[in-house]
C-alpha cells in the first residue's frame, strides 16, 4: 500500500505537506522497528519534495548525533552536540531555518552542493532522540511552511513510536 504512495507535483509546499500528514497514519506502523520507520519517513519526504537534495536523521547515542536512516548522497557519520546546525538545534532545542549556510558559523558541509537547511530536533520529555535535517541545493529554500509541517510530522513520530528504548540522554 505504501509504495503506492503519490502526492501531486503541482500542489503548494502547504499542500503537500497536508496529503503527507493524511498518509502518515498509514506509513507509521508502532509494530515496525523504529529504524524501519525512520527510513520510510526520509523515502516519503525526499520522494515528495523536489526542493530537498537530502533528508535524513541523525540519532543521538549518549554522547554525540550519529548518522540515522536517509535519502540523499553519503553523510558525515557523527556531530557534535554544539556543532554545525544538526548539533545547535539539540543544544538550543528549537527547529533551525537556514537560507544560506555559507552565512552560519560553524556550518558542518557533508555536501558542498548544500544551500540552506532545516534542522528539527527530536525531543520527548525534555530528553534527546535526534534530528530530522533537511538540505536543498536552492538558497532559501525553507520557510514557516515547512517548519511546522516538519515539526508536526517530528511530533507525530515522537508520539507513535515506541522511541523511548533509544533515548538515552
């Protein structure tokens, strides 16, 4: 059923993003490894949104973001809680929007084709899981649209998944 899955290319970001959240509930399965959900989640993302040149998660293990499941070219593999923007968005907890990341200090560059970002952190209860991180190869490419249906989706993967055996911080 999921490989079925088809979103139009002429609707809007918001509109996209709508027909994601409807299809979530079909995609996400709590009987699923955890993994197993993660990587569908990159696949739909990056399988709807042409504007991302990459999509992934970087789980965190205690000490430092290490790569997760993603869509895209190879990554760096670990970062630094504090570090580039994966790793200030856990340190400072909030969702961070990058136009151009040739602009943020500290800006770790997995891919120099990258552009601008968006990083959301995964936190439940006020400890650690990940990051969802999002590329384009556009500048300015995200917008508010994007961060809260991002957030949304981030929100509904905390909630339904059975996570809490990976939170380790």
């Amino acid at each position: 059923m999921t490989e079925l899955f088809f979103i139009n290319d002429d609707l809007t970001d918001e509109r996209k993003y709508q027909a994601l959240d409807e299809s979530l509930e079909d995609l996400i399965n709590k009987e699923n490894y955890v993994i197993t959900n993660l990587a569908n989640i990159t696949a739909i993302l990056k399988q709807t949104f042409d504007k991302y040149s990459w999509v992934g998660f970087y789980l965190f293990d205690g000490k430092e973001l290490v790569l997760g499941p993603f869509q895209g070219k190879v990554a760096c593999t670990k970062i630094e809680i504090g570090k580039g923007v994966c790793g200030n968005s856990v340190k400072e907890k909030r969702t961070i929007v990058v136009p151009d990341v040739n602009q943020y200090p500290g800006h770790i560059a997995c891919d120099s084709e990258s552009k601008s970002e968006i990083v959301v952190p995964l936190i439940k209860e006020n400890k650690i899981f990940g990051v969802l991180d999002i590329d384009s190869y556009e500048y300015n490419t995200f917008n508010e649209v994007d961060k809260i249906y991002l957030e949304k989706i981030c929100d509904s993967l905390l909630n339904k998944l059975n996570i809490d055996k990976f939170i380790i911080s």
